[in-house]
C-alpha cells in the first residue's frame, strides 16, 4: 500500500511575503532613461542631430520616472500580503522614501539653481541626480530585501549616474541613456529568471492530479 505524502506547512513560510516584481518599473525606468535621455543627447549641444522642443527630454524623463516610482511602489505593496508585521512595515517605509527622496531632491535641485541664479544647472543635475537617487534607493532596497539584482543594478546607476557628471554636456546624456537604459534592459530579463523558479511550483499546482490506477 502507498501512503501519499503531504507537504509541510513549514515549506511555505507565510511570514516573509511574496516575491518582489520589478520588471514594470525597471522597463519603465529603463524608457525613460532610454528616450530621455537620448532625446537630450540627439538635440542638445553645438551641433545637435536633431532639433527638438527643449521641454520634450525632461518631460519624457518626468514621465517615465514617474511612471518607474508608481510601479516600484506598486511592486513593493504586492509584496507585502501575508508579511509579517515587521515586513509590513518595512515596506512601507521603502515606498515611502521613493517619495520623500525625490522631493528632497526637487528642493536640492531648484533651490541650488536659483541660488546660483544658474537655471540651466537644472539641465544637468536632474538626469544624473535623478540617477544617483534611484541607484541608492535600489541599493538600500537590495539591502533590506535582501535581493542581489536589485543591489547591483543600484549600484551601476549610482556609479554611471555620478561618474557622467565629469563629462559634461551632451556626452553625459549618451552615458546615461546607453548606460543606465541598459542596464536596466539587462535588470528586466535578469528579473524575469529570478522569478522564474517561483513561477514554476505554482503552474505544477494548477495541474490536475492524475488518479492512480
């Protein structure tokens, strides 16, 4: 006689939350990094390649930047059901510095400008900051959740993001598109087979069971 075998509640540990999906925001990201950013390379400078309105990179920027925040929020409240209290509210505190951190540096970035009465400043320091703000916010995100890619990908951005300030206008826009846009692409996919193994079991799951014979 065969005795089926149940698995063990303590298999599927309730505590520790669901799985963080990044992929929406690091695609989103990585547009906005990708047509921002290289609309602003293409037009900017003393020979542009392309004339275009010079409200249109940042606002592509803003959007997807926006859109990328949203999503990241997004993932990290998704990942919350069935945490634990303490996980909770961790990751509420995490969605929540995405808001106060950009808002830090709206105040940084404007402030700075008027004070030197250099507008154009703006120009420069909104994509690199901006980059440098969201590799370190990947950077303590990977800390807490303990999720390598997110640490890595942080860590390309802070350093491509600070490293293209040295070289001015328009090659830093070229870095950043080039640099950052891909290396979200390649966060995306690498997102897609970290999930991959937690996909799998639960697909098995939906199986019916064949009735032994």
């Amino acid at each position: 006689m065969t005795t089926a075998t149940l698995p063990s509640p303590a298999e599927s540990p309730a505590s520790t939350g669901g799985e963080v999906d990044s992929r929406a925001a690091y695609i989103s990201f990585g547009l906005a990094y990708v047509l921002g950013h290289g609309a602003s390379a293409v037009s900017l400078g003393s020979d542009p390649l392309i004339a275009l309105p010079a409200w249109l990179p940042m606002t592509v920027l803003g959007a997807g930047l926006v859109a990328g925040t949203a999503f990241a929020m997004l993932a990290a409240t998704r990942a919350q059901r069935g945490a634990s209290q303490h996980d909770i509210l961790s990751g509420k505190l995490l969605g929540l510095s995405w808001v106060s951190a950009f808002a830090a540096l709206f105040l940084a970035i404007t402030g700075l400008a008027a004070e030197l009465d250099r507008p154009d400043l703006q120009t420069m320091l909104w994509p690199t900051l901006s980059g440098f703000l969201v590799g370190v916010l990947y950077l303590g995100e990977g800390a807490t959740r303990r999720i390598v890619l997110h640490y890595g990908l942080g860590t390309w951005l802070a350093l491509t993001s600070a490293a293209a300030l040295l070289l001015g206008m328009p090659c830093l826009f070229w870095v950043l598109a080039i640099a950052g846009g891909g290396g979200f692409a390649v966060a995306a996919v690498l997102e897609s087979r970290r999930l991959a193994p937690t996909a799998a079991p639960w697909a098995a799951r939906q199986l019916p069971e064949s009735s032994p014979r």
